[in-house]
C-alpha cells in the first residue's frame, strides 16, 4: 500500500489529536529546540560581535544557511610596508 504525503499528514495529525500526552511532549520538546536556538544566536553573538537580535532576525528571513559579513581588521599602527632586516 503507497501513501500519498497528504494522506501521511492526516494520519500524523489524527494520531497527535487522540494522544494528548504525546501533543504535550511535542509541544515541550518545540519549546526547548526554541530556546537552544536563541542560545546558539547568544553564542554566535559573542563569537562574531554581530548582534543576537540580528542574527535571528536575518535567520528568519534568509534561512539557517544565511552567512555573517567577514570583519576585517586593520592595525592602524601597520604601515603596509614590511621591514628591511638588513
């Protein structure tokens, strides 16, 4: 027997209906992935000094794949010029 993706759907969701315990775990498992992502977006924060917030927001509207601007930095002390060991 093959079973179409719209028929696999309404067998999940009937099942999800008629087990309240199993929408309860559900439910508090969506809630902890939730949290642990506005953790990792802490984290990054940290790490790459762009704003959590905005990670988050960026990740919403690019997608998880969305990539952080490469920081450049530049000593100003630093000429350019490489120096002459002689």
């Amino acid at each position: 027997m093959k079973v179409t993706k719209s028929q696999l759907k309404q067998i999940i969701k009937e099942e999800i209906a008629a087990d309240p315990a199993l929408r309860s775990a559900i439910d508090n498992l969506a809630s902890k992935i939730d949290s642990l992502d506005v953790s990792i977006d802490y984290l990054t924060s940290a790490i790459t000094g762009e704003d959590a917030f905005s990670i988050g927001l960026s990740q919403k509207a690019t997608g998880r794949m969305q990539t952080t601007p490469t920081r450049i930095t530049v000593d100003e002390n630093d000429s350019g010029e490489t120096e002459n060991e002689n």
